[in-house]
C-alpha cells in the first residue's frame, strides 16, 4: 500500500485547491457535490490512511475512495486502485448508473391479463370479483384502488391474487407483489413476488415526494392503509447497500418508522443508522395491531401524528430494557 505522502503526491497531480490538516492524514478539498456553492470551502475530508471521505457540508460520505475519484476525474480511476484498497462494497446508485457492471437481469413484468381493479369490479370473471371483495375487506379505498394500480390476473398462476405493481421514478414497472386471497395469515405461500433482488428496488418510487417526510412500513399490503407519501421495505430491514437507503440520504428526507411491533429492535436499528446520517426519524406505535395493513386508515394516521422523534438515548434504554 502507497504511502500517505505518495497519496497526496496522487492528489495534487489533479486537484489544484487542497489543504492537508494538522494531523497530516486528512486531505481537505472542495467536495464535487456542493462546490458550485462553496468554491472557497475545502470542507470534503479524505482520511489517507483509512481510504474513508466526508463532506462537512452536504453530508456526502463513503468508505471506498474510489466511488469520490470517479467523481472527481474518472480518468484516474485505474491510478486511485494503486493506492487504495478497492473495498467490495458496490454502490446500488453505481449499479443502476451504469458505473459497475453486475450480472443482475432487473427486467420484469406483469402477469399475464394483468387488469385493474379499480375499473373492473362488475367483471364477468368471477376471480377478478372475488380479489375486488378480498379488496374492500381489507379496507382498500377507491382511491388506493387507483394510486396503488391494484389488480387482478387471469394469468392461470395469478388467479386469485391480489397484485399490486410497483414503478421506478420514471413510471417504468420494476416490481411486483402478489397475494394469494384464499391463504390465511400461516400459510408459508400466500405471496408471488417478482424476481428482483429487493436491494435494487424503491416500491413505487414513482408517488413519492422526497421533499416531504416519507412513511415506511414493511410489505406492500401495507400501503393500503397509510398517507400516500410511503413506501416499503419489502421486508423488515433497510441495509446501507438499498436504493432505498441511498434515495433517503441523497435527499435528506425525513422518516417515520412504522413496522411491525414484533421487530421493534430492527427498527431502533433502522432509526440509529439513519440518524447516524443525519437523517431526521420518527417512530410510529404499532402496538395493538398485528400489522399496518390489519388497522384502518384513520388508525395509521393517528399513530403516525403521533409518532415520537428518535434519538440515541433511544437506543441505549432499549438495549438496557433487553438485559
């Protein structure tokens, strides 16, 4: 491995402003996120020996230098692994940008005789009526029916199923999840989902405002019963390597938290590595409720209202109540 001075010499072959601090083993420069508001500000912080950076302005960090180099000047991208351990770590936003190459096929589509719900309730098919009945026993409103696309299929494998379709920020279909209507809460196969690793997908990215504080639930039936703004995990878990993860930090967007109360310590995990990026997280009180998707609507948004900020004293007292 380089040494720190080799590493700098690395540095100031292309970057013309730099500073190192007293230490001499941080390396300040203009970050390439922000520098067109700060041009005087050296505030990105490169730790030479670690291979980490950190803007001190727009939060940007990361632990592979590489990633800020292809920011930087991609032509000395070949240069940087020289001096720098390549950490496996891959980017979804690198993935999805083009940047990383991945043999991941994220192409998908609906069942065959996928139709809406919302303007085929008097079907003639009787398994379409039956999923609309399963729909309004769940809750779902007229207007989820239409904001969540819920549908049906005649798709022999599907029939029966509630479907409801997920699109990416460009209205382009990239998920799907369906529920067997005649399976009860153990059956281990009630649900269909489409073939896409879960890390690459933001469900219905296509509604949200990022500008807005956003809800997260766990599954996709969930969604029938909270604000628009929402989306969810797929799941229980939101890990630094999702697109979820990086769409929240990447726009600062706020959170409330409202999973299961069976995972309770997942979610103060959540909370913590969220607010670890200076991300502002609510907790919703799921408690009473089996899961979101079994309150009403008006259920979630009273919970939601009157869900409490999270702070890291937060988290100590829980791992205190788990001794």
């Amino acid at each position: 491995m380089s040494t720190i001075n080799e590493k700098l010499s690395f540095f100031d072959s292309f970057i013309r402003n730099s500073s190192l601090s007293k230490d001499g083993v941080n390396l300040n420069i203009w970050c390439p996120w922000c520098r067109h508001e700060n041009k005087n500000k050296l505030k990105l912080a490169i730790h030479l020996e670690k291979g980490i950076y950190h803007c001190w302005i727009c939060d940007k960090k990361g632990s592979n230098v590489e990633w800020l180099i292809k920011k930087l000047n991609p032509s000395k991208l070949e240069e940087c692994k020289k001096h720098f351990k390549s950490k496996n770590t891959t980017s979804v936003l690198d993935f999805l940008s083009g940047t990383v190459e991945e043999e991941v096929d994220l192409s998908v589509s609906l069942p065959d005789g996928f139709v809406l719900l919302a303007n085929n309730f008097s079907s003639i098919e009787p398994d379409v009526r039956a999923v609309f009945s399963y729909a309004l026993k769940r809750g779902i409103s007229k207007h989820k029916l239409w904001f969540l696309r819920a549908g049906a299929a005649l798709d022999s494998n599907f029939r029966r199923h509630l479907i409801l379709p997920s699109f990416d920020a460009s209205g382009n279909l990239n998920f799907y999840t369906a529920r067997n209507i005649d399976a009860d809460s153990n059956f281990a196969f009630k649900y269909k989902n489409a073939s896409i690793p879960k890390k690459y997908i933001v469900f219905n990215e296509v509604n949200i405002d990022w500008n807005r504080e956003l809800s997260i639930v766990e599954g996709p039936l969930d969604l029938l019963k909270t604000n628009d703004n929402a989306t969810c995990l797929l799941g229980s878990s939101l890990t630094e390597d999702m697109l979820l993860f990086q769409r929240i930090v990447e726009n600062k967007t706020p959170v409330v938290l409202a999973l299961d109360s069976d995972v309770y310590n997942k979610t103060m995990r959540i909370a913590n590595l969220l607010n670890s990026y200076n991300i502002d997280v609510r907790i919703a009180d799921t408690r009473g409720f089996e899961d979101v998707g079994d309150m009403g609507s008006q259920d979630f948004l009273k919970i939601k209202d009157e869900a409490d900020t999270f702070g890291r004293n937060d988290l100590l007292l829980n791992k205190i109540k788990m001794l």
